[in-house]
C-alpha cells in the first residue's frame, strides 16, 4: 500500500508540472520557488532570470553548463520502475556515456537490481529525496532527514557511501533548501532542457521524445528526463547519434562542477 501511494503521489506530481511550470518563468508561492523558464531554441540557453541566477550562484546549485561548449549531461528522475529502465542503461553502456539517476526511496525499495547495474555501469547516482515531499515546507531538521535517510537506504542497496547531488522533487524549493544541502554537502542540480515525458500511458512515440530533444539542443544543456516513457528510450539513440554529428559530447555532473567552480583545470 506505501508503495502504490507513493506512486500515486509522484502521478499527481507530475500532472501539476504538465500546466507548465516546467516551463514558464519560475514562481513563487508561500516561500517556495518553482523550477521554471521558457524552453531554449535555436542553440541558444535558457535563461532563468537575475533573481533566480543569482540564488543558484550563491549556493552553487547548477542548471546549465558553458554556453560556449557544445556539452551535454544526461539526467533522469525515477520515481519508480515502468520496464523502460533497463533500455536506457543498454544505450547508455553502447554508447559509453555516464549519466546521472536521480532516484526516490520507492525506487530503491522497488528495483534494487536496476540501481545496482547503475552503479556498476559507472553512473552517478542523485538524491532526489526519499519520500518525495515537498522540501519547501520542511525546516532544516526534516531535509536533513528526508537525504540521510535515502542514503543509508542507497548504501544498503548499492553500497554507495552517500550522495552529493540533489534534486527536490517536482522543481519546488527554496533559500532553506539549498543553505541546508549546502551545509550537510549536497549542491543542487536542476535543468535546462526537458519536456512532457511521464506519462507511460500516453506513448507518444520515440519521434517525439527526439524532436523535444533536439529542438531544445544547447551547448551546456542539463537534460531532465524521466524513465517511466517508453518515448525516451526509443529516442534516446538517435537523439545521442544527431547531437554527436552536430559535434555534441557528453559530459558529467562532476565535470560540470568542474567546469563551473574550478575552470583553471580546463
């Protein structure tokens, strides 16, 4: 019963993001803040806005990479496990890149086998948090519960000592969130590419998935997809193999902080 709860709660979640939060400037609610900015095209970066910018700068928190580097990191969220998983890793392994997952308790209770061949196939895991609450309402206390107690699971699971990236469930966070990640060692990562992309019942087909993709193609893109659709991971190969022909690499978080905080080294 937890479990079909907590995937109910991730549907209506991502129901709310289908409005289009995703992808109008952020807003602001009750001392939250949701994740939000108009959809890059023609090459060119999306920008969340001065306000915005200069609170993920102060904390270190990250949505997008040089824009002068034609680089892409590959992020997805699982909430839970729809079949197309396992898809995704066998294109990721063929096409030797690392990707980030950021997964929820559910997930790790539910597909353990699936979080193991991440970490085996070199992908970082993220802590997408493990009750998927809303992390704007919670005080310092209960974040820090709500990430120590997805990692001791993750450790149990999969060995991994502990996470450093994060993101807060359906984008909603706020100053309190990222000080409190801060200080116990999470930087938060949010997104610059994604699209409507959680419906398992409403395939729309691997064509779809790769037109999101590529329309909204930048150099420095974090892309946000999620695992439950069958359209990404029919389109993840050729979206992969066209960004490459435009000279696209892709790269991971690690590099992306890299980059971002110590450019010295590059």
């Amino acid at each position: 019963m937890m479990a079909k709860t907590h995937v109910t709660g991730f549907v209506i979640a991502a129901a709310i993001l289908a409005a289009g939060l995703l992808f109008s400037p952020f807003r602001a609610e009750a001392g939250e803040l949701h994740w939000g900015f108009k959809k890059a095209t023609d090459g060119v970066p999306p920008d969340a806005g001065t306000e915005l910018n200069g609170m993920l700068e102060q904390h270190g928190a990250l949505y997008k990479g040089s824009p002068d580097k034609k680089i892409v990191y590959l992020t997805f969220d699982n909430g839970y496990e729809a079949g197309y998983t396992e898809s995704i890793l066998n294109t990721l392994k063929k096409e030797d890149i690392s990707a980030t997952f950021f997964l929820t308790g559910h997930y790790l209770e539910s597909a353990g086998d699936l979080v193991r061949r991440m970490v085996n196939d070199g992908h970082t895991i993220g802590n997408h948090s493990y009750g998927h609450p809303n992390m704007a309402k919670m005080s310092a206390a209960q974040l820090e519960a709500e990430w120590k107690k997805f990692d001791d699971r993750l450790r149990e699971v999969a060995g991994v000592k502990r996470t450093h990236y994060a993101r807060p469930p359906e984008g909603i966070f706020n100053a309190n969130v990222l000080e409190t990640g801060n200080r116990l060692g999470y930087r938060h990562i949010f997104w610059s590419v994604a699209f409507i992309d959680w419906h398992r019942d409403q395939k729309k087909g691997g064509q779809y998935a790769y037109n999101e993709l590529m329309k909204q193609l930048h150099p420095g893109a974090v892309i946000l997809m999620h695992t439950v659709s069958p359209d990404n991971s029919d389109g993840l190969p050729d979206f992969i193999r066209d960004a490459r022909k435009q000279g696209y690499s892709f790269g991971t978080l690690d590099e992306l902080v890299e980059e971002a905080f110590f450019p010295e080294d590059h």
